[in-house]
C-alpha cells in the first residue's frame, strides 16, 4: 500500500553484491529477538559517523555510534552501566556519494532513531559497547516517548503483556504518521489478539489513528471496518497516502458498498501529482474490487 511500499525506498545507494549477503534484513520481531544477546528498551541518542568505514557484503558502509539508557531488558543480563555504546551502519559511505546521484531500493534503514526505541543488540568483547543485531538494515522499533505501565516480569506472559503495552502506546502517540506500528503489533500477538488489541485502542485514538486501526482490521477481515474506510477515502483533507492505503485495502478486502465511493473518487479529475497517484491506486481497487465480487481469476498488475 502507498505509504508502507514507500517505506522501502530511500535516496542513497549503494553497489551491492552479487554474493550471499552475510547481513539480512529480519521483518519479524521473533527473528530480531533469536539474533541479539540482549533485547532492552532504552533512550537513544542520533547516531554520528565515527570516521570508520568498514566492508559489509561487499559495499563499504560508514560506521555509525549511538549512546544509549538502558531502561528494562527483556532478554540478557542489563549491563552494568545504565548508558552503554550502540554501534551500526549506514547503507552507503559517504565517499562514495559522487553528487548525490544514487537510488536505493530495498529493506528500511537506520539501524535506531533519536528516542525511546527497543533495541536488539550482539555483545562485543567490550562490556560497554555493543553492535545493533543487524548493522545496517531497519533493526530497532521506536516507541513512545514514555514507557507505559506494566509490571516488572521477565516471564513469557509478561514480556508479551509488557510488549504489548509498548505497541499500544506507540500507536496512541504515533500521530497517525506511522502506522506501521499496527504491523508490529500483528507479528507480535498473532491475528486474533491483535485485532482485539487494536479495537480496544480505537476508542482512546484520535480519528486519524481510529482511520488507521480500521484499515488495518479490514486488511485482516474486519468488515465492519468498512464504513470507516470509506470515509477516510472520501475525505479530501486527509493525507493522500492514507487516501492510497484506503483505496488498496478496499480493492482486496472490501465488499459491493466501497465500489461507487471508489468510482466517485477515480472520476474526479487530478488537480496535482498527488491526486494522479490516488486515482492510479483507485482505478487499480475498483479492478480488483469488480473481480472478486465477480469470482474471476484476474490478474490486476500491482502499483
């Protein structure tokens, strides 16, 4: 959808190899949690270049370094000093940026962000210093500014409990710009807890994160989340992106009512790049929409 397959797309590049890559990007939060020696929430400096360039997969990749505040560890021992030294990578080196003439497409980047985030971290032979569990790709989760309630328990069920929490808070806060937040909490809780997680956020929401939770349950099967779908794509003054988001998930999950209000908006004439898109996407639902309702095996090209 508009937002989240732009979210793979950055404007630095790099030559990468055409060799097995030593570092993959990890999607899932269980496979970021089987990689690292110690998984925490923490406050996070900006991560600075060091001066270190280093060869990964081929490319040469500038060093990067983040102090960060340990706040509660859910997987290793906490280290002994409440501020520790996060080290990973950017995806290009700056030497190589020749004018800026490059283009990158491929997994998120930006190891970890200014802020509260949950880290994934490899201990290093220094006690104080520790590389990211993925150096160069999307690796840390942002969370709110401020850590939600939730007991102090290390078991299963309370580091899910605490999790949880953590997502829920992140969704509140998010400011409807982010909502990949809404996956996170599907790769964490599975299906069913997270579609009830999220119908037990939406109340507490502002309407643009209510918009945001509807279309991620009707991408799940949540069809009384239609209505609002439909409202958030006919609303003009929302962001063209979730305008695009609701016009995907009502082209593969929407049913005979979305179909005029998709064909009302692919009817108005764009006025600017971004009304081409959201016509583009539209146009796209409504012929994907036509051929379920019509039980036909059509193969509608993706945007």
């Amino acid at each position: 959808m508009g937002r989240l397959a732009a979210a793979t797309l950055a404007f630095f590049s790099i030559g990468l190899s055409a060799t097995t890559p030593q570092y993959l990007y990890l999607p899932r939060i269980q496979q970021r949690w089987d990689a690292s020696d110690l998984v925490c929430t923490a406050v996070v400096t900006a991560p600075t270049p060091t001066g270190v360039t280093r060869l990964i997969d081929g490319a040469d990749r500038d060093q990067l370094s983040a102090e960060a505040s340990i706040e509660k560890c859910f997987k290793g021992e906490k280290p002994t000093t409440s501020t520790i030294k996060v080290i990973g990578y950017s995806v290009y080196a700056a030497k190589d940026l020749h004018g800026g003439n490059f283009a990158y497409a491929g997994p998120p980047t930006g190891f970890v962000g200014k802020g509260r985030n949950l880290i994934f971290l490899r201990r290093t032979a220094n006690p104080h210093t520790f590389d990211i569990a993925v150096p160069v790709f999307e690796t840390a989760l942002r969370l709110a500014d401020s850590r939600p309630y939730y007991p102090d328990d290390n078991s299963a069920a309370g580091i899910r409990f605490a999790l949880t929490q953590e997502f829920g808070s992140a969704i509140l806060q998010s400011d409807s710009l982010d909502v990949y937040y809404m996956g996170w909490l599907f790769d964490w809780l599975g299906s069913e807890e997270a579609r009830h997680e999220l119908r037990t956020l939406s109340p507490r929401a502002p309407l643009a994160i209510q918009r945001d939770i509807a279309v991620a349950l009707l991408a799940n099967g949540q069809l009384d989340c239609e209505p609002i779908v439909i409202s958030l794509l006919m609303d003009a003054s929302a962001k063209e992106w979730k305008r695009h988001n609701a016009a995907g998930v009502l082209g593969e999950h929407g049913t005979q009512r979305a179909l005029p209000y998709l064909k009302q908006v692919a009817a108005q004439p764009p006025t600017n790049d971004d009304l081409k898109v959201l016509r583009n996407w539209t146009v796209d639902a409504i012929r994907r929409l036509e051929c379920r309702l019509e039980a036909k095996n059509c193969h509608v090209p993706a945007n």
